[in-house]
C-alpha cells in the first residue's frame, strides 16, 4: 500500500523542488546546478578504512543534495530517482577509465537491509542505480544493474557510530549471492551507493565482491566505486 501510494502522490499533490521546495518545479535550477557542479570528484574519507576502493562522488553532502537524497531515500520522493540517477551515472563515467566503457559496466549496489527496505517501501539505492544504468545507456554506454551482494547477518543501525564502530559493525556482514562470479565475469565491476560517509560500507562491499571472484581474481580486486555525495571534507583532504 505504502510503495503505491508514493507511485502516484506526485501526479496528485503539488509538486515541489526536492532541494529547496520551491514550488511548481520537481528540482529547480540552483539545486540541480548543486547536484551536478563541477563534475564528479575523487572522495577520500579521513580515516580511510583498508580496501576502499577509488571513490567518486558527484557533490558534497550539504544543503540541497543532503534534502533531495532524504527526500528520495526517508521520504519515498520517488520523482528524484532520475536526477540522482543522473549525477551517479556522472560519477561512474569518472570511476571508470574510458577504454574500460566499451565492456559492459555492471552497477553494483551496496544493499539495505530487508528491515530497512520494509520500512522505506523501496530500496533506494537499487531504484538510483537503475536510472544511473539507464542514463548511461543513452549516452552509448553498455550498463546494467546487478543486485548481487546481501547481507548475510544482521547488523546495528549505522547512525551514530564512529568510523571504526562502523567498520566493527560491518565486518564480515556482507556476501556475494550464489553465482555472482560468473555473473560478473562479463564486465566491469561498479560499486554503487546513494553516500559516502566513512567508507566502511563501500569497503566491506569491494571484500565481498572481491571474495566472489574466489579472492584471487585482480578484476574484482580493481573494483570502482561511484556515490552521489560524499562529506565535503572528502573532496578537501590533501595526501601525497
């Protein structure tokens, strides 16, 4: 009942900028200018946990990126699926090296937890990297969507952790379904998610997928990762 009510409640009520609320407009000029910008950037969380893989993120996580992703994700303001699908589509067109585009690119999405994805009445991740598969076909780009991590154990709510309770938390939690090697095989890996924020998801995600190809096979031991918005202290931190 829930998922069909959020189907159609924006043909039946006002729409509205998932970004600032302006009326009239389902995302106005300024916040999509927000959400797209310069264009994706390399996102590198202080501290970075072991495995993370290369991580591209298309904006910060602040103001109008931060409402439209919670309005998509907490909110089921299904409308924002295809702009967020757009500028995650931006950020795994800079994960991936452009000979690596001609195989085709296999968006992997980090996954909810069934609790979660009850609670929502949607998987938003799953819904974003559809429409980033979709935007990059239009573009010329072979790319498609496949759900083929899940979590093998329960694991406590994120909110509040540290980075290292996150990883602690996460540790373990994640496992490739059965088949998911071979069929991978065929393309290049994309690890995808709505944010970023420790890395400890992204990380445990780049291990399972790794330990699909039976943790021997460097093609999953390259995996890329692309998010729509990372900590904006991710873009600023200077390393060698």
């Amino acid at each position: 009942m829930r998922r069909w009510w959020q189907e159609i409640s924006g043909l039946v009520l006002p729409i509205a900028c998932g970004g600032c609320g302006l009326p009239r407009t389902p995302l106005c000029e300024e916040c999509a200018q927000e959400l797209h910008g310069p264009g994706a950037r390399r996102a590198r969380p202080l501290p970075e946990p072991a495995g993370l893989p290369e991580v591209y993120a298309a904006a910060p996580y602040a103001d109008a990126v931060r409402a439209m992703l919670l309005g998509h994700k907490e909110r089921g303001v299904l409308g924002l699926a295809r702009p967020l699908g757009a500028a995650l589509a931006g950020a795994v067109r800079a994960a991936v090296a452009p000979a690596v585009r001609e195989v085709p690119l296999l968006l992997v999405p980090v996954p909810s937890s069934r609790r979660a994805v009850r609670a929502r009445g949607h998987d938003p991740a799953r819904r974003i990297a559809l429409a980033a598969a979709g935007e990059l076909r239009r573009a010329g780009t072979p790319a498609r969507v496949l759900p083929v991590l899940r979590q093998r154990r329960e694991v406590a709510d994120q909110s509040g952790l540290t980075a290292r309770e996150r990883a602690e938390n996460l540790s373990g939690a994640l496992e490739a379904v059965a088949g998911a090697g071979r069929l991978l095989a065929g393309g290049r890996a994309v690890l995808v998610d709505d944010l970023m924020t420790t890395g400890a998801s992204l990380a445990e995600s780049a291990r399972a997928l790794h330990m699909a190809g039976g943790g021997r096979c460097p093609a999953f031991a390259r995996t890329a990762a692309a998010v729509i918005a990372a900590s904006p202290m991710s873009f600023d931190i200077k390393r060698n």
